[in-house]
C-alpha cells in the first residue's frame, strides 16, 4: 500500500475514534446518537480493514456505511446538501488514494 493511502487512511481512523468518543458523550444528552455510534464503530471497522488487513471489503463497508450515514443526517435534520457533500468526498477521496493500492488489496 502506498504511503499516501496509510497517511490517509490514518488520518480517516483517528478522526473516527474521535467521533465515536463525542457520540459516546452526546448519547447521555440524546439516545438517538447511538445509532451515530453503531455507524462509527462500522467506520472504524471498514478503515482497519482497509489499513492493516489489506482487504477490499473495507472500502465497500465504508461505502455502505457512508450511504446509511447519509440517510441518518437528512432524517435528524442535517442540511441536505452538507450531508450529500460529507458521503461523497470521504470515499472519493479514498478511492483515490486507494486507486494505485488496489491491486495489493485482496
């Protein structure tokens, strides 16, 4: 794999520990967030299986989790079109990077 898909890949793991953490606090204010949970601990599944196991199956976990992601924001009320922009860039941007790693990737 080559070191911009780790970087990036990286990167994308500790931002979704850190937002499974704040939907953690924010459940005691609103249950609802649980499922924001449920979709971070899927999240963060997908990218180490992407990261350390090398698996293609972690890409399309985190392209299915990135569409239910959508489907939660615009249900609780997140503008419509920052919710379109946030399930699209994530996995463009992986796809890209993951582009010239994908042949390493089983």
């Amino acid at each position: 794999m080559k070191t911009g898909a780790k970087v990036w890949l990286w990167i994308m793991l500790v931002a979704n520990v850190m937002a499974l953490v704040s939907y953690l606090f924010l459940t005691l204010t609103a249950p609802a967030y649980i499922l924001y949970i449920v979709a971070e601990a899927g999240m963060i599944t997908a990218v180490c299986l992407m990261l350390f196991f090398r698996r293609r199956l972690g890409f399309y976990l985190f392209l299915c989790i990135a569409a239910v992601a959508l489907v939660m924001n615009i249900m609780f009320g997140a503008p419509i079109i920052s919710s379109l922009i946030g399930a699209v860039v994530g996995p463009l941007i992986t796809y890209l990077v993951l582009k010239g790693s994908w042949e390493a990737m089983s």
